[in-house]
C-alpha cells in the first residue's frame, strides 16, 4: 500500500483508486472514510505547492460546505516535494450535465423537475458567493468542475485549478474551457492570466443558463449570416442567440427550445446583463443578485395540472412544457403520473344515450338577423351657428375669386400654369377661416366615432347576438360523443400498438443507453458536442440525418464528415441490435396506457353531464343580449345618421348657395 505523508509528518495510507484524470489519481484513505487523495503523476511545481499549503491553510466551512477544497497537502517523503493533497470526500454526486441534459436528467435525475433545476442554479450562485468572498476566483468554470446531489446540493472539484489569493501574492488559474470563458478572454492564453470574480460571473450565468433551458448553450443558435458560427467565436461577438436582439446579431435560438420570453423579466435581464456588451462602469450580474432572482423565482413556480413535473412561473396563462413536448415530440421531463386526487373518477350511473337526449332536448336559440336600421332620411342636421354661416359665405366666395383669378392667369400665361396652382392653393390655405376648420374637424370625428361604435356593437352581436356561440358549444358536444363512443376502439388499437411496435421500443431503449459524451467518435470534439447538446442531441436515438442538419456546423465541408461519423455510429449500435420477442409488452406502460384513457373517459363523462346547463346558459345569454344590443343598435345608428347629417352641412347643394346670396 502506497504512502505519502501529511504536512505534519504523519504518514497517510493509500487506498484504492476512486478515479483518474489528466493529472493523477483519487484514492481513498486508509482510516479516513470522509476524506480522499488526490496524487499527482509527477511532484508538483514549487509555484503549485506553494498554492496548495496555501489553500490548505486557508481551509474555511464555508468553503468545505460547497467544494473538495484541500484541507492538507502530500509529500512524498517528511519535508519533501508536495504529490498531491487531501481533500473532502464528494460521495454521492453526479456532474452538473447529467442534470440539465434531458437524455440524461431522466437516468440520473428522474425525479427532477424544473423547480429542481432552478433551486440547483440557487445553490450554484451560493456556492460562487463563497468563492468569492474569500478573495478567490473559480477562473475554469466549466461542467466538469460542477457536481449536483440528489437534493440539489453543488459541490464545486477540481479546486486546485483555482485563482487563490494569499495576502499580497495570488496563484493563476492557468486551464479554462473556451466555450465557457468570457468574450473579453477569448484568444488569450490562459497560463499566467489574472482573472477577476466578473469573469467567474459570465461562467455561472453560462450554467445557469444550462440548467433552465435544459442543456442550450446562449451562444449556440442559427446564424443567418454566410459560414459557420463556432461556440468560441459567438461568445467573443456577443451574439447571444435567446435575447430580445438576437436578430440584431443575425442569431436565433434553435428548434425546440424553451423561450426566453417564459422567464421573469428579473431573471430574463439577468441573463442580457451576462450576455450582451458590457458599458463603461457596469458589470455582469454577481452570484448574490442570481441567488435572490432565483429563489424568488422559486416561490413563483407552479405546476402543471398534466404533469407533475411540469413547473413554470405562475404568471403564465398555460404550461410552455406541455406546449414545447407537443411541438417537438420530446419528453423534457420524466414521465409524471397525476397525483391521485387529480384524477377524475367514472360517473358511476352515465349513460351516453340519455346524457346526449338531454342534450339534444335544450332547443338552439331561433336565427334572427342581427337588426340593419334604413336610414332616416328626415333626421334634420344641427346648423351651424349664425357667426359661422357668415365666415363660410366669406370662404366660398374666396375660394371662387382664387380660382378665377388663377384659371385667368392660366389662360394668358399658360406656359405658368406650374406656377399659378401652387399660388393658388398658397392663398386658398392662408385665407382660410380657422374657426371653420375646427368646427369641420369637430364633426368629422363625432361621425369615426359614431361609425367606429356601430361596427363595435354589430361585431358584438355578431359574436354574443347570433346563434353561432350555441351552435360552436353543440359542436363540441357532438365531438366528445363522438370520441367517447371510439374509446374503446382506440384503447384496443392502442393496446395493439405496443405490442406490435416492441421490436422499435426494444432499439429505441438500447440507443437512448448510448450517450455520445461517453463515446469515442472519430472528429466529434467537445466543441462539436456542447452544440449537438443545445440542440437537443444526446444519445444515438436522438441522431438523424434531419436533426444535424439542423445544428451549426454539420452541414457543410468538415461539418459532413461530422455528420457522417455521428450516423455511422447510431448504424453500428443497430447492427449490434437483438429483438427479444420473449420481452413482451412493459406492464406499466399497459397500466399507463388505461390510466390515460380512463382519466379520457371521466373528464368526458363530466363535460357532457354539464353540457345540457351550459347551453341553456348560453341560450339564455343570447337572448339576453339581442335585447340588449338591438336597442343600442337602432339608437347607434341614428347617432351615426345624426353625424353623418352634420357633417353634410359643410358640402351643400351648390344651388342652394347661389339662392342664398341672390336674396
């Protein structure tokens, strides 16, 4: 058994190895169950052993509540070279990807729903804030370095990558990821780069981001522009794909996606202030401002009445879950049955027959037209007063020396006539009479008024008046007995269904097994999977020849050969494939299937046992409005007549001009 030896001397005894990485192995610890090794393939570096005993003297709760931070560093020998360290034991945890991925979520996670993943986002920004208010930066924020439980507990590993601040001397974070690193570090190395907390803030909104859209990257959509739009060269040109302005950055989201306007608009600007450009004095939002969002975020969710674990913010009309699995085919959640109270229970005494007589025996409203009043041909318009007959007079007889005087200047000097219409308008408009303008313009909009209000109250009758509300609702009716008499066809056809699309279940279960982070797959980089994963891509099932087509950078040059070695793997694990006839149907799916169809068939039984006193309802309420609306109609439209009328004064029969002034 390998030894190593405490900073105290003390001799520290190797267990079995935990885990390998990149740099060494984890190993348990002889005697210390809570605790484990980290050890290095090589000693550590002066400038890296110095950071460790740093962090280990620095070891605070606070800390070892949310990260394996080092409690202790290991040397080969008493007083020798650092190896590796001892850190807390993180037992019990998964990464943060198996959490927000759905593929995933519903293997390691099944019980999660979306008030799970807003919480674990909570407790993400906590665990920043610890971070941080210790002086030290994360620096490489990525999903490797994120694990969650199964109470939505973060602990942050990898901690010795950490930017540490010891008194005036602080240790770089020299690895970072750059799908997941800040615009304004992208392209720098990072060896020897000095990170601050607002760098830390652009990684946890990223996260945070993952955990509420169920794995997108904001940084992964469509580019409309010409060429491809890697992860790394998106984020350095802020062309967040999910905001308001997306379009501005020639970005949208990609298919299926949950969207960004379902958020509060508190969280919503949260992600924009992460996102979008930075100005002068400003910063992105810091771990403490997402804990508060989000926790109020928290006490905001609902859920949903058709699955359980369909949670969304209560100042939604309906469910965007429900709305997005619809749309999409997918299942972003697990399964839910409704909790048993919900469920409506079979009218034990319903007969269809007798439920539809009644239903037939509530008699449609009589058709009547909705009432078209001739118009009043001896409404007497208002005059105008006495003071403004005179000034309209004056006005028609400048307006006909105007145009006698241009139609004459026309008639000698032709060649003007560009000239004198343009005068004459100039002067008709200068001696105009503002008091008759006004008085016209008064009019003009009581008859827009009237007219407006007329067309209101006929598209009302229309819509209240008509008979057309009793026939849409015995429709309705009709459909769901219509439907209940085929549900026991449909449930037999259903039933059938399963059995004889086993041999598709059977595949589909063996390639949802087959996750590609976890495959070896000639070209596929982790640039390549963090952007099939926003797009919804996960496992074998989820690869189709339509689906990359869909995902930047798998549909030209490079990107085919991408394609093509995602669709070669999915066609040899279904080489490998074996129906098992023996299998059978799964019973709880049988179950599922004639639980649905029994909550079908109670939900109709209820709605046509109310129909008979909805549409006497409706009846009564169209009777109740034609009354109503018949005498505003009528008294409607002598307003409008009346308006009309008044505004004809201003346009009299020009006989009756010329009779007037040769009294």
């Amino acid at each position: 058994m390998t030894k190593l030896y405490s900073s105290a001397g003390h001799q520290v005894e190797l267990g079995p190895v935990l885990g390998r990485g990149g740099e060494g192995a984890v190993h348990e610890i002889a005697g210390r169950p809570g605790f484990v090794a980290k050890v290095y393939r090589q000693l550590a570096h002066p400038d890296k052993a110095l950071k460790l005993e740093s962090m280990a003297r620095q070891v605070h709760p606070a800390l070892l509540d949310i990260a394996a931070w080092p409690v202790d560093v290991l040397r080969a020998k008493p007083q020798g070279p650092v190896q590796g360290f001892v850190m807390p034991r993180v037992h019990g945890y998964q990464e943060i990807h198996s959490l927000y991925g759905p593929s995933h979520r519903k293997r390691a996670f099944p019980h999660a729903d979306w008030s799970f993943l807003v919480h674990t986002a909570r407790n993400l920004a906590s665990a920043f804030e610890a971070v941080h208010a210790r002086g030290h930066v994360i620096g490489d924020v990525n999903p490797g370095n994120v694990v969650v439980s199964a109470q939505a507990l973060v602990k942050l590993i990898d901690c010795d990558s950490f930017q540490i601040t010891a008194g005036d001397r602080w240790f770089a974070c020299d690895v970072g990821v750059p799908q997941f690193t800040a615009p304004e570090l992208q392209g720098r190395p990072f060896h020897g780069l000095r990170r601050h907390p607002d760098h830390d803030a652009f990684g946890l909104a990223l996260l945070c981001f993952h955990l509420l859209f169920m794995g997108r990257h904001p940084f992964a959509g469509r580019y409309r522009g010409r060429g491809d739009m890697p992860i790394e060269r998106a984020i350095k040109e802020y062309r967040f794909a999910f905001g308001p302005h997306a379009a501005v950055w020639l970005m949208e989201s990609p298919p299926h996606t949950l969207p960004f306007t379902v958020l509060p608009r508190p969280i919503a600007a949260l992600f924009e202030r992460a996102f979008v450009p930075l100005t002068v004095g400003q910063g992105r939002p810091k771990p403490q401002e997402w804990l508060q969002a989000l926790e109020r975020l928290s006490r905001e969710l609902r859920s949903c009445g058709w699955n359980a674990l369909h949670k969304y913010p209560r100042s939604l009309p309906a469910c965007p879950w429900c709305e997005l699995e619809q749309t999409s085919g997918a299942a972003f959640f697990a399964t839910s049955k409704p909790p048993p109270v919900s469920t409506p229970s079979p009218h034990p005494d319903f007969d269809l027959d007798r439920a539809w007589s009644c239903i037939l025996a509530v008699t449609p409203p009589s058709i009547e037209a909705m009432p078209c009043p001739e118009p009043l041909a001896s409404i007497t318009p208002t005059p105008l007063p006495e003071t403004l007959q005179r000034a309209r007079s004056r006005h028609y007889l400048k307006t006909m020396t105007i145009v006698g005087v241009a139609l004459a200047a026309i008639l000698l000097h032709p060649q003007l006539s560009w000239l004198w219409l343009p005068l004459a308008a100039i002067f008709w408009s200068l001696l105009r009479d503002g008091a008759i303008r006004r008085e016209y313009q008064r009019r003009r909009m009581a008859l827009v008024a009237a007219s407006q209000e007329l067309v209101d109250l006929q598209a009302a009758w229309q819509q209240r008046a008509s008979e057309q509300p009793f026939m849409t609702a015995l429709h309705t009716a009709r459909a769901l007995y219509e439907r209940y008499r085929q549900l026991p066809e449909a449930l037999q056809w259903d039933l059938q269904r399963l059995e004889t699309d086993q041999r598709q279940v059977q595949l589909q279960a063996l390639l949802e097994n087959h996750f590609i982070d976890a495959a070896q797959i000639p070209g596929i980089r982790a640039t390549d999977r963090i952007a099939l994963e926003s797009y919804g891509i996960e496992t074998a099932a989820d690869i189709t020849a339509e689906a990359l087509r869909a995902v930047p950078g798998f549909g030209q040059r490079l990107g085919r050969q991408r394609a093509s070695a995602l669709l070669a793997w999915r066609q040899a694990l279904e080489t490998q494939f074996r129906y098992d006839p023996q299998q059978g149907v799964n019973p709880v799916a049988i179950a599922d299937l004639r639980q649905q169809y029994a909550r079908q068939r109670a939900s109709i039984e209820r709605e046509l046992l109310a129909s008979p006193d909805e549409l006497a309802k409706i009846k009564m309420d169209i009777l109740k409005q034609r009354a109503q609306l018949n005498i505003a109609l009528i008294r409607q439209a002598v307003q409008e007549a009346q308006a009309r009328a008044d505004l004809r004064v201003f346009y009299p029969h020009p006989g009756g001009f010329w009779r007037r002034h040769r009294v």
